[in-house]
C-alpha cells in the first residue's frame, strides 16, 4: 500500500515498527481443520462440562492409540560439537528407508498414573478392541483406584461402534460423551507426546527394542506428571470458549 503511494520503506523498518507493536515471526502452527459442525460440537462439549469439578476428572480413565516410528521424520537433537566432527555417529540421527516401520499402541491413565500399554499387532477392528478391554480394562481400573463414579473416555473413531458399545454396556461403564476431531481437549495426546519424547532419546535400533523401551517408559511416568496434566483439564473449556471454537494452544 506504501508503494502505491510512492513511499518508500525498507525491511529493517518494517521489522522495527512490528517488533515495537510487540510482533514477531514464528512457524505456523499445525492444527486440526475445524469445520463449523465441528466448532458446534467442541462449543456444546465445553459448555456442559465446564462446570464439572476436580473430582469427576480425577476419576476419567483417558484411552487413546498411537503410533510409534523407528526414525520418525520429525526427530531433532541438538549436539556440542567440534569443527569437522559433524558425521560423527555420535553427532548424527541415523535414518533408514520408509523410517525402519512403526508400532501401534493402546493405552490409557488417569490422574492417579498410568494404565495399561498394549501393542497392536494386527488392523484395529472392533473384535480388536474389545478383546483390548476385556484384557486391560479391570487392571487398570484397579490399579488407578478410581472412583465408583469412574467414566471411561474413548474417541469416536468408527471402530468404537456396535459391538464395543455393547460390551461397554453390558458391563456397565459410564462412557464420557465425546465429539469428533477434538485431539486437543484429549490430555492423552500430550502424554504420547511425552512418551515418544522419551523413547526417541534412548535411540532405539529396531521394533523389538522400541516396543521394550515404550513400555519402560510407560512405566517411568510419575503420577504427579499425570495428575497436572488433569487438575489443569478444566483451563481447555475456558480457551475454547475464549477462541470461539477454534485451535486452543493444548
């Protein structure tokens, strides 16, 4: 707009007069699309839960699936190195054809700590995850200590259908409703987070080590780590609405 006046105004300027107004570049983030049905749904999910209090969260049992890649494409690491010492193995990320392949996890935790971990050899069919549940569900129950009030939280993934419905019913679980495409309300999704985090910097070789180290892992996660992540659940319905149903920073 400047040009068309013939005014003049080089970059240094411009970057002055945004960092003044206390503006400065970053890399976009990456979020989910929202459509409108879907702004709805998170709007509707904020508004009749957020007045639930500390106790009902601390008593959700959060279950999610992941997956986890050998030499996943976005791994960084930052070394201290010497001039000329930069393809020392030591100093580099090793990266294999089609990133060495991936594992598939089922997990779940509370604010009391962590559930089960299980690994998913096959396709994630509904027979699947019932045969999930029926394995790991009352271990996990007890384990955590939840409350006779517990719900039970699950995405609403096609395979958490029919046949998974029925068996939550007939063995009468309270299931949290939960609309579509909502990863960042899910706490679970900053404990993958955490978990692959950890597992990358023991730089596992190959499928059987990182499935292992997964576990381990799994296992080191403190209570007090799993615990914050619920106590601060409640802060998510207040940026969704704040953001009108848009990405929230979770």
């Amino acid at each position: 707009m400047l040009e068309e006046t013939g005014t003049k105004v080089s970059i240094s300027t411009v970057k002055q007069v945004l960092y003044r107004h206390n503006l400065k570049g970053h890399s976009a983030r990456k979020k989910p699309l929202l459509l409108n049905c879907l702004k709805k749904a998170r709007l509707l999910f904020a508004t009749a839960h957020g007045d639930q209090d500390c106790t009902f969260w601390r008593n959700v049992l959060w279950s999610d699936e992941t997956k986890i890649e050998l030499f996943g494409h976005n791994d960084h690491r930052y070394v201290w190195r010497k001039m000329g010492e930069a393809c020392r193995p030591k100093n580099t990320i090793p990266t294999v054809k089609n990133r060495g392949g991936s594992i598939m996890l089922w997990g779940c935790f509370a604010a009391g700590g962590t559930g089960a971990l299980h690994k998913i050899d096959d396709i994630m069919r509904e027979e699947n995850y019932v045969d999930i549940l029926k394995q790991h569900f009352k271990t996990s129950v007890g384990k955590l200590k939840l409350g006779c009030k517990w719900v039970f939280q699950m995405d609403n993934d096609l395979k958490h259908t029919s046949k998974v419905a029925k068996w939550l019913k007939d063995n009468k679980v309270r299931v949290l409703e939960w609309p579509s495409e909502i990863p960042d309300l899910n706490p679970i999704e900053h404990f993958w987070a955490e978990q692959k985090m950890r597992v990358r910097a023991r730089r596992p070789i190959n499928l059987t080590q990182l499935h292992q180290l997964c576990q381990e892992e799994w296992a080191k996660i403190h209570s007090f780590y799993c615990g914050k992540l619920v106590e601060g659940y409640p802060k998510r319905f207040t940026q969704v609405k704040q953001f009108k149903s848009n990405a929230t920073k979770y």
